[in-house]
C-alpha cells in the first residue's frame, strides 16, 4: 500500500489577492492550510495518483513523451478558502498561465474527453471562458507573449512617392519602413501545436511545434521548424521565448536524441542554445527567476525518461547562460517538476519520491540554498504545474521584420574558420571550400502504413534534400537566399565535397537576415569590426522547384551500385567479407529483401544503441569518417581533428581499374552526407514523394497566415 508522507505548513508575510469562489475541490485539505499565509493565490494542475501511465512507464521510452494530462483539472488556492475547482464543465484542463495583469488565465483544454486541446482564457474576475484556437488540432502549453512592433516594408515608388508625413500611428525608419506606435502594437498568444501529419524524426510520435497567434485566434503564425518535438515554453524577462527542443538529427548522444534548452524571439527569429551540451540529456519545465543582476533559469533534468519527465533540478544565469550551469538540487530520493516564478530568488516546485511510492507534492524552493518547504499536497492526486495568481511585470516588447508573403529568408555568416573548438579540432582556414544547404522533410505520420518489420534495426532520421551548394569567400564567409520557415541544415564540403562540420536543423524566417558569426562560435564573444566579403555582393538564391530538389537513399540510389560494384566480392557467391546480402542469388536491383540485408550489413553497428552515432561501416552524416568510403576511395578520409579514425588504414578495393569512378563514388557520398537514409520516398510528409517539401503538403491553416 503507498503511503504519504506529512505535509507542514509554509510561512510566507505578504497580503493575498482576493478572487471570487466557486465550486470547491474534493481534495484532503491540509490542516492547517500551508496555502493560507502565501502572498498570493495559486493555481495548478492535478491528476489522480497513481496515474495510468505511471503503472505504463516502461512502455515509453521517449525522451519527450507527454501524455499524462488527459483528465487534468485546475485547482485555485485562495489564502483564507477551500481548493476551487476551475472550469468543471472540461473534461481535462491544464497548463495554467496568468496575464501581466494577474486577472486572466489561459489553460488548454479538452471539452469533451476524445475531442482535441484547444488554447482557452478564463476571466478569473467573471469566470468567463473564452476560446481561442480552432480547427488546429492538438494545441498546448499557452503563454502570454510581450507586445510585437511591426517593421512594414513602404511601397515607395517614383509613381507613387510616400506622402511627406507618415501615417497616424506611424514613424518613417530610414526611408524603408514604417513602425508601429504602441497602440497599434500586436499582443500575442504562444502556444505549442501538434502536427499529426508529421512523424517526429526517428521516433512515432507526432511532430510538435511553437506557435502564435493574436488573442482572437487569428494571425497564427509557426514560429519553429524543429523535425522533432519542441515543447515546454515560457518567456524570459527580456521578451524572448525560452523552450525545449528535441534533437535527433544526428546519433552522437544515442538512439533517443536529447532535449536542450533554446530560445527565440517572439516572431521565431534568432534561435540560440541556451545551456550547451553539458548535464543530462533533457532538459525540460525551465522558468526565469530574478536573482541578483539578471536572474536564473532553473530546469528539471534527468538521462532517463519518467512518464512525467520529472528530475533534478539545475539552473544557469542569465547573463551567462552558456558558461554557468550548475546542479540546483539532486537528491537519491526525490525527483522534481514544474518549476515556476514565485518571488526573487523563490520557485515554486513540486516534487515526489523517486521510487513512486507517492504523489506529487507542491512547495517553494529557495535558490540561495536549495531548501524546498513545502505548503499544500492532496495525497490522491498529483500536484504540479503551479503558478501564482498575481500582477508581474510584462517583458519588453521585441520588433518584427518578417513577412509571411515573402517567400525567402537570408543566412549569412561572417568567417565559418571562426569557432570555440579545443585546438585538437580546429580547421586550418581554407579546408572548407564551400556550403552545402540541406532541407530537411518531415517525415508521413501515417505510422500504420510503414513496414515496421523494417525499422528496429537502424533509426530512421529526417530525409534531406539538397537545396544547393555555393563557395565561401576568401574570409570564409557566405550570404544566401533560402526557402523561408523550413528545416535547414548547413554542410562546410571540402575539395571532395564532404561534411566537414555541420549544425542541427535551424531556419531563416521569411523575409528575415539570420546570421552566424562563425561555425560553433564562442558565443559570449563579439566578432571583429569588419564588413565580410560576402556582404558586399547579391545574395545568390538557393531555392529551387521542389521536383528538383535531389535526395539520396539506399534503396533508390546506392542498392544498384552495390549490385553493381560489390556483388562480384560481397554478394551472395562472393569470396571477401562481409557478405553484405544472401537473399537474392542473381543480386537484382528490384529486390527489396537483398536490398535490405545490405543496407543492414552496412548500418548496423556492433552495440546497438548507436551510443558513438556510428554504423559498423556508415557513419550517418559524416562520409569522411566512414570506412566504406575509404574502401571505395582507396584512403582514409578522415581529418586530423577526428582523432583516432584519422590513423585507421584504409582497406582498397580489389579493382581492376585504378580507381572507383567519381560519380559513383560522388553518389555514395551524398547518401551518407545526406544522413544514410533507407528510402526517402516512403517517409515524406507530402503527396509527391521524392520530390516535394512540408510547404506543398500545407493543407495547414496555420501555415497560410
């Protein structure tokens, strides 16, 4: 039988805001009410304990899987009153926001238990519930966004000149553009929407995405373009959106990827690391908390995947997110969730034990010294997701440039040579001959019509297309017009055209210059004062029609080469090792079952978590490190940085001819640099197959505002 642990109350010397009762809650109240000296009322979420997914919990091994809110109801603690049950009438409420003015709450919610979230605001004044989303399927986690300012572009023209005063509410800027007065100011709503169309990269679940919209629902703008799942927003004192993302693009960190902290501007402009690759591998639930000259963003981490991604606690400063991370709280026998603002230098915070012998309880943490008090619990539920109900005050208003309509986007950087690498991994300027920029395609969600036969041995990734290539300038610096909004990935090729260094999926914003400094730079560093060369000419325009944009994948591209090249030495009759297939005696290139053993005898490494990110001879998205493209070229590939895959012998083809040919050897190149895809074809989330993008596939009201 699970047992509770006692609950004492918390001191707290503030006033409480008075709010008007409704219907109470059928909890345990805690006697006395820990609640009752709080400075101000609180709102949060529960759900019954033990919770079904808790009993499941081995059956989800996702990092980011969050499915325990379905039948989640609001509770409202008033200092001097009994829990109140907000909005009855849902069948499940959660993710509770306050406004700036701490008289309204937006929460998601479900009217009916097998209909979708939708984003709703309560009047907590009234008990109004007005709703905001519709017809976006599943959307969750909403916040209230900082005013947005608009930069318009001015059709000017000598036809037509601008009039010698700018419009009412309007200042000129330069001659370019005009700018909103505060009252016409754009406020906003975010929220994070799933995609069910869009299977997350290498994993079932749908792909989810940071959204906006304004408060009548209208103007919904997708701000992220993650292929994964990000989640788990709030907004930092400074007006930017702080979130978690889901990486997968590459196998570095194993099979389920890894969950860092990132933030963006309230228009989905400048995506930035927020911590770096240091702590556990999720990182989840942050919250800004004001402490000393900027404050804290204190977060719940773990290496593991709890059905409520509860863990420990960790924080870095503000100021100095890249270079301060630090352990907050790690305890043997507690794990923590959903941090929250509560006062300066104070988080609210729930936590349980780690075994799951009981509930979520909720208390206040103090960040000086990491002493959690706690103040409320109701035994039959979970407690968690709490925020106080009261004034704050609202982060500055951030400045827009992007235009929808426009159809591209600019990335530009001042010197890829520029980075923070030990000097073990530096690249000589140089090295790099050119850029590659790759688009990434989400994959179909229609998970029930793929042969899961297929999948356990080798993780799928995300299909990348090839949206072209341009040579840096001598400074190392490039300038280039991109399709605007979508996935991209950035490639610096070599003389042989291999990866050299590339980055996760980023994304310029229509109409939006999104620039680097360099390659995995320092970011607490400003760069040298001087106009890069690229700047000085016409951004050439990576952008072509989507039947040609060119993939690679096993099945399409590399299977009749193998047949070709291999089959003589490593097909079903050959004498060297491995024998990459024996299905087929005749090797044909239409056989899928041969084709696939191959693939397999190539990918699949020696332990298969693919802990390294490397294949037995295949190292996805890194062809210079991959053993068979030593094989094919006749030398080890690899670079002095990569350290001991630079001094591995490279094992020749036993050829007649001198040497493979440059086109083939070109095309296996690309499917490994492209990331060692099976069959892009069956895995696009779009009608056309090989050739067509997430753009033509839009039957997304949201992505045509």
């Amino acid at each position: 039988m699970r047992t509770k642990r006692s609950i004492t109350s918390a001191l707290f010397l503030f006033g409480a805001v008075g709010l008007i009762a409704g219907p109470k809650a059928d909890t345990y109240a805690n006697a006395p009410h820990g609640w009752d000296r709080l400075p101000h009322a609180v709102v949060l979420v529960q759900v019954p304990f033990p919770h079904s997914c808790e009993e499941d919990a081995a059956a989800q091994p996702e990092l980011a899987a969050q499915n325990y809110l379905d039948g989640a109801r609001l509770v409202l603690l008033r200092p001097g009153s009994e829990p109140e049950v907000l909005v009855p009438q849902f069948d499940s409420a959660a993710d509770p926001e306050v406004s700036y003015d701490g008289q309204r709450l937006l929460f998601s919610g479900k009217r009916e238990k097998a209909g979708p979230w939708n984003i709703f605001e309560l009047d907590l004044a009234t008990r109004e519930v007005r709703q905001i989303t519709r017809g976006l399927g599943n959307c969750r986690q909403p916040h209230y966004l900082p005013r947005q300012f608009m930069l318009v572009a001015m059709a000017s023209s000598p036809t037509h000149p601008q009039p010698s005063s700018a419009p009412s509410g309007e200042a000129e800027i330069e001659g370019k553009f005009t700018f909103q007065s505060a009252d016409e100011a754009w406020t906003l709503i975010g929220f994070v929407r799933e995609s069910s169309d869009m299977r997350s990269e290498g994993s079932p679940l749908p792909v989810t995405r940071l959204y906006s919209c304004r408060p009548d629902g209208t103007q919904v703008r997708r701000l992220t373009a993650n292929l994964a799942r990000d989640f788990d927003p709030s907004v930092l004192p400074d007006g930017r959106i702080v979130y978690s993302a889901w990486r997968r693009n590459s196998f570095v960190r194993g099979l389920k990827g890894w969950i860092d902290l990132f933030a963006v501007n309230t228009d989905g402009t400048d995506v930035m690391p927020m911590c770096g690759n240091v702590g556990k591998l999720s990182k989840r639930m942050a919250a800004a908390v004001p402490q000393g000259l900027l404050g804290k963003l204190v977060f719940v981490e773990s290496d593991v995947a709890p059905w409520d991604a509860a863990g420990d606690l960790a924080t870095v400063d503000l100021r100095r997110p890249m270079a301060t991370y630090a352990v907050l709280k790690k305890e043997q026998d507690f794990v923590y969730h959903s941090p929250s603002f509560f006062a300066e230098g104070k988080v609210l915070v729930s936590r349980r034990p780690r075994d799951g012998s009981a509930s979520h309880a909720l208390g206040v943490l103090r960040l000086a010294d990491g002493e959690w008090t706690p103040f409320f619990d109701d035994p039959r539920y979970h407690d968690f997701h709490a925020k106080i109900v009261a004034p704050r005050a609202e982060p500055d208003g951030r400045s827009s440039v992007v235009d929808d309509h426009d159809p591209l986007g600019t990335l530009y950087c001042l010197n890829v040579n520029i980075n923070d690498l030990p000097q073990d991994r530096q690249m000589s300027a140089g090295t790099a001959r050119a850029v590659r920029i790759l688009e990434g395609v989400p994959a179909s969600g229609d998970v029930a019509a793929r042969d899961r036969g297929e999948e356990p041995a080798v993780p799928d990734g995300a299909v990348r297309r090839l949206l072209g290539e341009i040579p840096l300038f001598p400074d190392g610096s490039f300038q280039v017009k991109v399709p605007g909004g979508v996935p991209l990935e950035i490639q610096l090729i070599d003389e042989d055209g291999m990866n050299l260094r590339s980055c996760g999926w980023i994304w310029a914003q229509n109409r939006f210059y999104q620039g680097c400094i360099g390659c995995h730079e320092d970011r607490e560093l400003v760069p040298d004062n001087r106009m890069a060369d690229a700047l000085w000419e016409p951004a050439p325009t990576l952008a072509p029609p989507e039947t040609q944009r060119r993939t690679r994948d096993f099945l399409h591209d590399i299977w009749p080469l193998v047949v070709k090249d291999c089959g003589e030495c490593h097909g079903p009759t050959g004498a060297h090792s491995p024998r990459l297939w024996q299905t087929a005696p005749t090797g044909t290139p239409s056989d899928r079952a041969a084709a696939r053993e191959a693939f397999l005898a190539l990918m699949v490494p020696e332990h298969p978590d693919w802990r390294d990110g490397k294949g037995r001879y295949v190292v996805p998205g890194h062809a210079r490190l991959s053993p068979v493209i030593w094989h094919l070229a006749g030398k080890n590939t690899a670079r002095p940085w990569d350290g001991p895959a630079a001094s591995r012998p490279a094992v020749s083809m036993n050829r007649p001819e001198s040497s493979y040919p440059v086109a083939s050897l070109k095309t296996w190149v690309e499917w490994i640099d492209f990331g060692a895809a099976w069959d892009a074809g069956r895995d696009q989330a779009s009608s056309g197959g090989r050739g067509a993008s997430e753009k033509d596939r839009s039957g997304d009201p949201a992505d045509r505002n």
